[in-house]
C-alpha cells in the first residue's frame, strides 16, 4: 500500500459484520476515497484515501517533462484505476467486512473531467505513440485554456438563438465538455480525430468498472448540452468549426438515469478493488450532484449547498414538462440530480476563497500572533471576534464578486467591493461583511429560484466551510430558513454509495435508499427573528447594489475591468 | 533650557550677520515653532520647537485629575507663553543673529482654537476660583464635544435661511467659536457670563505680546461667522438659546486686515523673548492660510493644499463684489488669507490618516518583513510597490469618505468604498487607489472652484504627504495642472514672519512681502499626458460614484450609518 493511502473512519456497529454493504467512491481533484457504507442504514463502516500520482498536472507533462502553457490541468486516467486498486481495499480492511459482503459499487468524480479515447476505452494517453501528446490526457475540471472556444461558442449560440442556452443562464462553460472539445479539434486535430469517444471521466471509470459503456444523465445534461433528448445541431456546430460536426458522435450514446446499474464488476476489476466479480455497478455521478440524496435532499424544496471554495447549490424541482423559468443557473437538467424531476444547479464562483484572500493579504501581524497565541487558525480568530459584534455594527455592506458572479446574473467579469468604510473599520468587520456578502448572493439565488415556481423550503449545507458554526448561524439567520448539515463529513462518497445500493436492487430507487441511508444534521441552525430583521435591512442594500453594478445601472466594474486590460496591451 | 525644547536648521548666510530678520511664530497641536528669517530674502537663519508641557489636554484636567467627557480636547494657555519665553530665544541663538536685528515677530495658530478670558485678556483658567473648571480653559481645535450645538445652530440658520449659511457650506463646523460658545454657555453657565471675551488663541497670544487686543479677518471670517462685515444677529442668537444673545458681544471688535501692525512688543514680552521693547507685532493668523504667501500664493489661481492627515486647500479668487458661487466649500471669507481678495477655503476630511488606517490595520506580516528588511516604513514600501504598475492596472476605483466629505458635498455621515477587488487584489493595489482617490478628492473640489468661476492655475503642495513624490506626481496627472512643492519645510512659520515683516513696514502689502520671502519649487511635477488620460478615465468613475453615493442616488452610505447607529441603541 502506498504511503499517500490512509485509512480512516473505522466505525463501530451494532449489527453484524454479515450485513450487506456498498462501495461509493469519490474521485476528487487530487485523491480518490472509498467509503464501505451498510445498505440497510448507510452506517459508514470504513473508507480509504488514495492521492494520486500524478494530482492535477499543470505545469510540466510527466511523461516528456514538457512545459504546459497556462491555465492548463490535466490528469492520468490510470491514477483513476489506482483508486480502486488501493483506497477500495484499504476500505474494506478499515471497515472489517469481507468483499463478500459487498453487493454493489458506484463512482461519483469531479465534473467536467473529460478525456479522449478509442471506442474500446483505451485513453489515447495510454497509447505509445501520444504518451507525449498532453491533448491526449484527462482534461480537469479546472482546465481553464479552452475560453476562447467558450466564447465563441457562447456568441454563436446567441446569434442564432439556439434554444438549449436559456438552460445554462445564457453561457457554456470553458470548463464543459464542447468547449475543451472544440480546443482539442483546434489545437490537436490529429488526436481529435483519432479520439472516437470524448467522455467524462465517471463514466469511463464506471466503463473500466463494468466493460459496459454508459453515460449518465447529470452529466449529459449539466456539461453535455443534453436537453430535451437532443444536442447541438449539425448547422451549429459546423459554423463553430466545420471539422467540429462530427463532435457529437464522440458523445452520442444511451444515456442511464442516475441510480441504474450500469453492469456488473468485471473480472479485471474484481481484482483490482478484491470485491467480487459481477457486484452491481451504477452509473456514474457528480461530486455536487450526488451529495443531494447523501443528505436526503431527493424530493423538491430541499436545497443543497456544497460550501468551500467556492459553492455549488444544487436543489430538485418539480418534474414533468418544462422546467420553471429561473434566470441565470448554470444548468436546468431533467433527471439531472434525481431521476424524474429537474435537477436545478446554481453557484457562487467565490465564497471560501474569498475569505481566504482575505486573510491571506491583509491580516495584520498583530492578528497573526493572537491567532498563534491562542491556537486559532484566522478564521477562527477572525470569526470569533466578529461574532462579538450584533448584526449591522459594522457599518459595511460587500459585494462577493471577487471571482466574478456565476449565478443569477451569470457575469465574470464582476468584480468585489466594500461600502460604508470609515477610520474606525476593524479587520473583522470587513471579514465579516465579506462572510456576509456570501450568504447574500446565496439569498439572491434562493429568491430566483422562487420566484421562478422552484420552492425552497429548507437549507442543507455541506462541505468545509461547515465547519464554522457563525457563518452556518449567519445563513440560517440571512435566508430566514433552518440551516441543516450533511450528516456525513464524507457526503459525495455517501451518495455514490447509495446509489449503487439502488443499482444492487436494494431498493427501489433513489428516495428510497436516501431516506434510509442519506445522513442529516436536521434544523442545526435556526433563523434569529432579531438578527433576520437587521440583515433583512442589509441585504436591502446588497440588492440594490447587487442590481445596480450587476444590470447595468452603473457598469463601472467591466470598465475598471477594460482599464485594466488596456493596460496590458 | 527644557529637555523637549529642539535647535533645529541653523542656516549658514550669504548675507552680514546684521541683516533685519523677523521671527515667525507656528503654534501647532503639541508644539510651538519659533523661526528667524532674514527680511530681505526669506531666507530662514535659525528655529527651534517647543513642546507644550500639557500637549493636548484630552483625558483629565491637570490640575485637578478629574475625567474629561469624551471628544474634549483642551490646552493650557501658559503653554503658548512658554514658547515665546523658550522657543524664540533659542531660534534666535540658532541663527546667530542679535536680538537688535529683530524688527518684527507675527504668530500663525490653530484653529478654531478659543478661550474665555477677563475684559484685560486674562484666561479665565488662570483665576484661582477656576483652575478646576474644564470650561475656563482653552478649547482645541480638535475638540468635537459640541457637535450637539453645533446641529442646532445649522439647523435654526437653515431654517430661518441665514444668508451666511451659504458661505459655510450650509455647515458651521462643531469645532468653531459659535458651537464651542454653546456649549460653554449650555453646561458652564456662570463661566461663560464670566467670560467677557471669546477670543481664538491666535489673537490671545497676539494681545499678550502686544498688550493691545486685536481681531483678525482670517479666524474672525472663518471661524467666527463674520460676513459682510456682520455676525449673526440678535434673533437667531436668542432663537437658539435665549441667553446667548449677548455672545456677540463677547466677540466683537475691530477686525485688522492680515499682516497690521497689532501693535509694538510689550516690555513684558521682550522679556519673555529676548527681543527688543516695541518691535512690530502683526496680527494673528491661521496655520493654513498664512501657508499661502509662504509659497507666494498672494493672487488668484494658486491653490494651496496643505497635505497631512487631512488636506486644507486656500486659494484667493477675485477681489471686490460678491464671492464667486461655489458649493460646498469650507468658508469663504472677504480678506481671509490675503486682504483685498476674497479666501476660498476647503478641505478633505481624510487623506493620509486614510492611508495610516490601511497600513495600521491592513498590512501583513510579510510587508512588514520586507519593510524592515529594506529599512523603508509600510508607506514607502507599499508606494514603491504601486509605483511599479500602470495607472489603472489595479482595477480598482475607491472613495476617500472614510471620515466623510468636508467639502463640496459637505458630508459628515458619508463613508469609503473599494470596489473593483478580485481574488487577485494585492494590498499595494488598494493602498493605491486609497491615494488616488484623494487625488479625485482634490479635483473635485478644484473643479468646483473653476465652476464657480474660481481659476485654478497652479496646486501648491505643503505639509507632510509631500515627501512621497509618487503621491505628488499622482496629484499633477490627475488634476493636470503642474504641482509645486512649498520650498519651506516650516512653512506657517515662514508665512507668520512674512506678516511681521509687513508689519514692520519692509514690504508695502504681504503680497510683496511674499514675493521676496516665499519660498516655492516651482513645478516639480508636470502632468504626463499618457497617465493622465488614464487617470481620466477612473476620475469618470470615481465621479459618478461620488455623485450617485453622495447626492442621493444611493443613500447607502448614510442607511448604513443608521443601522450601525442601532444597533448602539
């Protein structure tokens, strides 16, 4: 085993070991972890971390040690693998069960990770002859070279009115699976063509899994541009690139809905992970995506917030004909997050790299060693000490667009500000307004939703920022709404696992196996009315600042935006 | 000789040793500055400072130790005494002049900075019965404890419509003679009918040199509502408090014309000095705007700034008639810093403590490392940091409101912003466009003067921000005018012995006392058209900010203030 692998979370139980268990495994951007969950009551008996060799390469092609240009990351497909020969194991040892007990395994990764591959599966970086292509690896998520393709891709959609872009707040991603096509057609035809599959990467691990090809309905809608059963027409893509409009071939297959079995554990890949072979497989999944039912969240109402660096909110709406009116998501998908209702997915491009800009810049040294002496890292200290304040002392209202705004009005090239600084500021308060300024946008996004018909009922926050119980206060408190927290300090590897129970036939769907395998803290924070009241008035304030930089009132961000270009050129 | 008491620039001459010198005198916050010039050419032979044993007297009464209430801040009148008796004789043993040479001393103050005294110009502080009475002392300047009086007087004289509102802004500023009398009236009854003068200290320490009371046209306009040769009148006086009627009284006197002879040096006073019984003594003057013909800013078009933690800017329009129309300036005043023209006078609340707030509570612990490495203070290395980038290149637009508007918006309650920040915002970016947007400041109000029909040629730069060259040059790009530096790093006291010189009968007038003994580095910084044209185009965005947040398109600043305020409450 390797040194990077760690075992952790050895649960105790009170049934016995001969219970039937699930595998989820959650490949993330720099590790894969294995999670055994028991299928009668999601009971987290063990899981395992596995890093990857090769993490997010960026700078320098392992295989060449050629140069990477910027804003490139890329991955090796068989650190995927790596995963399950080591974490899925690992797990298995840590949770003490034996592989006979395992009826089922499933995936869920980051999105959108995409590679290109031949129609068998096989990697083009794994053939000889491209180990020095770096077009022919994994293209991460965070692969951000492929903008000019977006672009362009975004201005012909508007120009010709394709219906399919309403669905995604008006823009395509550069981090989406045309957008990094198109740059592979234009930057490496050769590969392109070669390249008879271009496929995300849960789906060609869940592929490796089972021998059986499948796509899978979050992706296929959320990065794919799948709507309404179709995808981008030929014209379309031909005026993008005319040797581009054989692209859809390399997507176009059957696509399964979320929870299907997508085959059995093959032969090969029995021995990989040591479970035995033809377990059940589901089909693949997204990090965001799968956490909805990891903490119950399976029917309309209940929004899921995946909170860190920056947060994705996920809810499900109301299935059935077309999906309600909401300006500015990032994707509106029909079975994108549960089979059968629409799958509604917003974000906010910063939250916790915010605060840690924040922190990182201007912090004083003063702050730095009360941090120190007391054992607190400076969020905490900074909390702690703006915690000691009631609502609205500050005297500041932010805008969080430090990294543009993804949502609602779906603008990068927003940018942050700070109001109401006087001689007196402390650095806590402007941290404060900064924490403030997140649950904001987050308020702005609910309050799109419904008023576009999507209700939201309740508030389920996951991911690290969970951690600090003020801001988990301030939300609750912002948004007038009970803040509850994903049970599970491993929520997308809980999801995975549920819905390979679903593919085992443990239960009869989704809902099923969340309600009794999904992992909830219910109501942790409930709205203060007194401290509801004061950031009602703030958030007053926030909006009509939020739609005044935001519509157009005053588009002073994007010129300080072209000043500063200008001054490159 | 006390310990505090410094010898400082003694000058070597060209001259003979029995040139005729004046001695200029600055009383500053915590100090007194004596200065020796030489008549025929300004050239400054010998200073020395005396630190006043009571500072500023803002926490206990000395003689008593009782508490003072908040936003109190007093003096000791002895202390001005002490630095005729310290100050001048060692500035004269600096220059190594006699004192025969001497044929005039002129003082520049504070202010408003104002004192109860006896009919016979003693301070009421200096009778026993009141030595442990807060309001018989001298009132600083700096002491904002009758904001109270002061919101009653603005709003009674917009009210009944005061014609002499509108030379003031439409605001008496808390810390001048009316408000101040106010409020000694308002909790010191028996003393303020005691007091039978209300005198600026600046004319109290004049008396004591020439045992001849005397009132300025400077403070007499500015600080004491003169206007059109009259005070506010009987009405008002008794609407406000039907016992103030007769505060007229205690004011008025014939009012010198600046650079008068008060009167000759008492034999008293020539003891304190050392100086010769009955040499000319001119009238007092005010710190600021005896700066002007220091820096031979006599006639129309040159503005003065005086740049420190705030800026004061002086500039003479026209003479005779009406004053120009301008909105919002601090005060306008017939004679007020040259006589025969009118005296515009503004003001940005904040500038370098705006700058001092950021390095204070902003700087990391590694720009103080490197700070201290390379032996630099923040403000030098964050400067030398900015001065690295293009103009506009932050991104970033800021208002310098952060201890509100003084001028043109007239503005207490406003605050500052930043807007523009991204995840990529370092702190020296923000430092600077907290510089730049002073400079905006600056030309907001230059361009209000010129609006009003005030030319503005020439920016005159004093004080203490004028050693950061990157700030000056930053001024003459963004105002597009050539910025000259005073050529005197004491420039008040070079301006105070201009005005003895002329009281001395050497110079006809000041101007021309000014022209021979002012001191200027002409246009040391010329606007570089290639910035400027950028710094245009942010100065376009910090306007419509200023406009929007500042004349009512977003009261946000203000409601924020509200909020804050309540939840005090």
């Amino acid at each position: 085993m390797s040194t990077a692998d760690k075992i952790v979370n050895a649960h105790t139980s009170t049934r016995t070991a001969a219970d039937a268990c699930v595998v989820g495994v959650d490949y993330g951007t720099l590790s894969g972890r294995a999670l055994v969950v028991r299928v009668a009551d999601g009971a987290e008996l063990g899981s395992a971390v596995h890093e990857y060799r090769n993490g997010s390469i960026e700078r320098t092609l392992p295989a060449t040690g050629a140069a990477l240009p910027p804003d490139w990351a890329l991955q090796d497909p068989d650190d995927y693998r790596d995963v399950l020969r080591r974490a899925v194991p690992a797990a298995l040892a840590a949770a003490g069960v034996t592989p006979a007990q395992i009826v089922g395994i499933g995936v869920d990764f980051t999105a959108c990770t995409v590679l290109p591959t031949l129609a068998d599966g096989t990697p083009l970086c794994e053939l000889t002859e491209y180990r020095d292509r770096p077009h022919a690896y994994v293209k991460l998520w965070k692969h951000h070279a492929a903008q000019p393709q977006a672009d362009r891709i975004n201005e012909l959609a508007h120009a010709r009115g394709e219906s399919w872009i309403g669905r995604y707040g008006g823009r395509i991603s550069s981090e989406w699976e045309y957008a990094k096509g198109l740059q592979l057609l234009e930057e490496d035809p050769e590969l392109y063509h070669r390249a008879e599959r271009w496929i995300e990467a849960t789906d060609w691990i869940t592929w490796q899994l089972t021998g059986v090809e499948t796509r899978n309905a979050c992706t296929a809608g959320y990065k794919g541009i799948l709507q309404d059963g179709a995808r981008p027409g030929d014209d379309y893509l031909s005026a993008l690139n005319p040797d581009f409009v054989d692209f859809t071939a390399k997507l176009e297959h059957p696509v399964s809905p979320l929870g299907a079995r997508a085959g059995g554990l093959t032969k090969e890949a029995a021995g990989w992970t040591g479970l035995p072979e033809g377990v059940a497989v589901s089909v693949g999944n997204v990090d965001a995506h799968v956490t909805a039912p990891a903490v119950k969240a399976t029917g309309p109402g209940r929004m899921v917030a995946i909170m860190g660096t920056s947060t994705c909110h996920v809810v499900n709406g109301p299935g059935g004909g077309a999906p309600a009116d909401v300006a500015g998501m990032c994707g509106v998908v029909d079975g994108g997050i549960v089979a059968g209702l629409w799958g509604y997915e917003a974000g906010q491009s910063g939250v916790g790299d915010i605060f840690a800009w924040f922190v990182r810049g201007f912090a004083s040294p003063e702050l730095h060693a009360e941090a120190a002496e007391r054992g607190l890292s400076l969020h905490e200290l900074l909390t702690g000490q703006a915690a000691a304040q009631p609502p609205g002392a500050h005297g500041l209202v932010a805008l969080d667009w430090h990294s543009g705004n993804r949502s609602v009005l779906v603008d990068h090239h927003l940018s942050g500000a700070v109001l109401g600084l006087t001689l007196a500021t402390e650095p806590h308060e402007v941290y404060r307004a900064l924490l403030e300024s997140t649950a904001f946008g987050t308020r702005v996004i609910v309050e799109a939703l419904e008023a576009g018909g999507v209700g939201i009922t309740e508030f389920v926050a996951a991911g690290g920022l969970t951690r600090n119980s003020f801001l988990m206060q301030l939300y609750a408190d912002v948004l007038r709404r009970p803040v509850s927290l994903a049970g599970s300090a491993q929520a997308p590897a809980l999801g995975a696992a549920i819905h390979a129970a679903v593919a085992a036939g443990a239960y009869p769907d989704v809902p099923a196996a969340a309600g009794a395998m999904g992992s909830l803290v219910p109501e942790a924070f409930l709205p203060d009315p007194a401290r509801a009241a004061v950031y009602d008035l703030l958030f007053a304030e926030y909006l009509t600042l939020h739609d005044h930089f935001g519509r157009g009132g005053n588009d002073v961000l994007h010129r300080l935006r072209e000043i500063k270009a200008g001054t490159r050129r």
